[in-house]
C-alpha cells in the first residue's frame, strides 16, 4: 500500500510542473492608445525571457479624468517579470490564436451625430 501512496505522489509531483511553451515571436507587444474619454494609453512589450516592460503614458493609474491630464508627463516606464506558468499560458493561447490571419479591425464605429435616421 506504501508503494501505491508512492507512486501516486510522484505521479501528482511531475503532473504538476509547469511545461515549457516554445514561443512562435519574437516577442509580443500590445499598444492602447488614446479615446474619446480615460482609456489607458501605454505600450506593453513582453521578450521571451519573460521579461515585460510597460510603458505608461496616461491615465493607467488615475481615477478620474481630465484633459489636463494629457499636458502632464507620461507616467512612467516599469519593467518586471512574468511568472513562468502565466507566460505559458500567454503563448500557449497565442499559438492556437492565429495572430497574422486575424482582422485589423472588428465591429463598426459610428458617431451618434452621424447614424442615419431611425424610420418608423
């Protein structure tokens, strides 16, 4: 009976160990830019290392929004490292997402001040 509770420990040991996910970038980078209200604008660039580096210009730590805000200097640059298994699970969704065939852009914007009249 040892011998099973043994085995089935190890078992559950190795099972456990994060898996390496080869990556199919170079590196990933992720931009926001500006709305017409507080959405954040920063750059996200993450290498394979799994170091990320976010470069944040406006609004990514206010809470409440003023168009002063963009006179005022960008927020900063911050640098840190991805836990091992978050960074496979990025790449891991990232390799079954088929970036390059992916559209530029979804869905439609219109302008409240540009839609056509409703008809009854």
């Amino acid at each position: 009976m040892k011998h099973i509770l043994s085995l089935f420990a190890l078992i559950f040991l190795f099972s456990c160990t994060t898996q390496k996910t080869e990556s199919k970038y170079t590196k990933i980078e992720y931009q926001a830019g500006a709305c017409f209200g507080s959405c954040p604008v920063f750059k996200l660039t993450i290498s394979p290392d799994r170091t990320a580096i976010l470069e944040a210009e406006h609004f990514n730590f206010s809470k409440d929004f003023s168009k002063g805000e963009f006179s005022n200097p960008r927020e900063g640059t911050f640098n840190g490292v991805i836990r091992e298994a978050d960074y496979n699970k990025l790449i891991s969704l990232l390799n079954d997402l088929d970036v390059k065939n992916l559209e530029d852009h979804y869905g439609t914007k219109i302008s409240p001040i540009f839609q056509p009249p409703i008809e009854n």
